[in-house]
C-alpha cells in the first residue's frame, strides 16, 4: 500500500465509522420512539407526531444520557416484563458500557498523525490531541489508545452492528402492546 493509499484508506474508514455513529443514535432514537409507541418507519405522516419525542431525545448531548432516557422509557411503557429484558440483554450483549461511546468521541476529536517510519497500515493513526482538556481528564500520559486504519474499519462494524441491532429492537418494541396502567388517582 503506498502512502497515498494509505492516507485515502485511513481518512475514508474514519469518516465511515463516524457516519456509522450517527447511525447509532438515529437507531436509539427509534428504540426511544418505539418505546412511546410512535416509531412508525413506513407511515411517512406519523414523523409528525414522533417530532416532539424526537427533538426531546436529541437535546440530550450525550449518548449515555440518551440512552439512560430510553431505558428509562422501555421501564415505564413495558414495566419489567419480556421488552425489558430484551432491552437489558442487548445492552450487554453489544457492551454498551460507555467505552463505545468514548471511541466514537476519540475518533471525533482526536487528532491525525503520521510516522512514515512504521508498517504499511500503521503510518496513519488517530491519537489525543495533547491540549484538549478533556483528552488530558480521560487519558493519562501513557494509556491513551492509538486508533490505526485497522482500529477505524473495526469501529466502523462494530457500530453498523449497533445500529442494525437497535434498528431491529425499536421495529419489535413497537409491535408490543403496553400494559394497562390505571390513570393516577383512579
């Protein structure tokens, strides 16, 4: 591969695994949907009544509040019943325990580099930018992970999985019926 090649390949994966990202969170946005029983993917009029949801479930900034807030909406629409548990499972199946998040913002804001001296694959990488105040309270001097054109195409497919996981959560989340809650007072 040559250096040109390289810089291509490594620059493309980048931004396919920050594009497959945004795939996650419009993906949790549809499991959040679902769990109010608007998530209606072939009914272009329902959008509309989804849009106040929606704008509620991106102004949250960060992944992990969205995705405490869409938990916190599968409890109260499906109670701890089989939706819930399928929820919980698949949390822990795809390991969504903050680190994936923390890959997609180090791939967002860490910084390219370039050493010609290592092997084809490697010359590129992805490391913290050292005057970033964030980088310098999440990482130490030495346990700053280095993303090479390996580490992006890996991230890019862990994060398609993701998405097609929360794609096929929210379509079955919204085929379930809620279970009847008496209205307060009565």
């Amino acid at each position: 591969m040559t250096i040109d090649e390289e810089r291509d390949a490594f620059h493309r994966a980048l931004g396919l695994a920050i594009a497959r990202w945004a795939n996650v969170e419009v993906a949790l946005r549809n499991v959040f949907l679902a769990s109010l029983g608007v998530y209606t993917p072939d009914d272009p009029r329902a959008l509309s009544i989804a849009d106040p949801a929606a704008a509620a479930f991106f102004s949250v900034m960060s992944f992990r509040g969205k995705l405490t807030m869409t938990t916190a909406a599968i409890r109260v629409s499906f109670g701890n019943g089989e939706v819930s548990r399928g929820w919980d499972n698949l949390l822990k199946r795809l390991k969504l325990d903050g680190r994936r998040s923390l890959k997609r913002n180090d791939l967002a804001h860490f910084s390219v580099s370039y050493n010609e001296e290592l092997a084809p694959g490697r010359r590129y990488m992805l490391t913290k930018t050292p005057w970033n105040p964030t980088n310098l309270r999440l990482y130490s001097r030495n346990d700053s992970p280095i993303y090479h054109l390996e580490d992006l195409l890996t991230a890019e497919n862990e994060f398609a999985e993701i998405s097609r996981e929360f794609g096929i959560f929210a379509a079955r989340a919204q085929q379930q019926k809620r279970p009847r809650r008496s209205s307060p007072g009565g």
